[in-house]
C-alpha cells in the first residue's frame, strides 16, 4: 500500500458510515495490524498491533499526511522483518 493511496482513503473517512481502516497482513502466519479511526471529537486515532513482537500502541491527534506516512513507514518495516 502506498502512502498517496492511504492519505486518499483516510481523506474518504467519515462518521458513522466510514469511519475506520485497517491494515493487516496477507500471511496468515503474521498477526500484526493498524486501525485508523476517526474519533467523534475530531481527528484521528492509529492503534499499532504486533502480538509476535509484543508491540501495542494507539497514537492520537496527527495530521491526515503524517499518519499516513507514520503508517507507511511502520508498515514496510514490519514486513521487511
């Protein structure tokens, strides 16, 4: 996925209908994923999840561009290792 096609989908968010994406991997033997949701009171919030590595944050209050690159980043690194 690249960074220009997820800024595009969280520019496409709205509340109640569209409201969260989530990236996961396509290997089945890999558990990691990313939530982005629009909260209510106003911008956005990522959750990343990587039980394999015990990894487990959410992150709130970033611009669309940067989420969608902090996303890109995590992304590519997780799949590389």
């Amino acid at each position: 996925m690249s960074e220009d096609l997820l800024f595009d989908m969280i520019a496409d968010l709205h509340i109640p209908d569209n409201s969260f994406i989530t990236v996961q991997s396509r290997d089945p033997h890999n558990d990691w994923y990313v939530v982005i949701a629009l909260i209510e009171e106003g911008g956005l919030e990522v959750e990343y999840r990587h039980p394999g590595r015990e990894e487990h944050r959410v992150v709130q209050g970033l611009a669309p561009s940067r989420v969608a690159l902090d996303v890109t980043v995590w992304v590519s690194a997780t799949v590389g290792n």
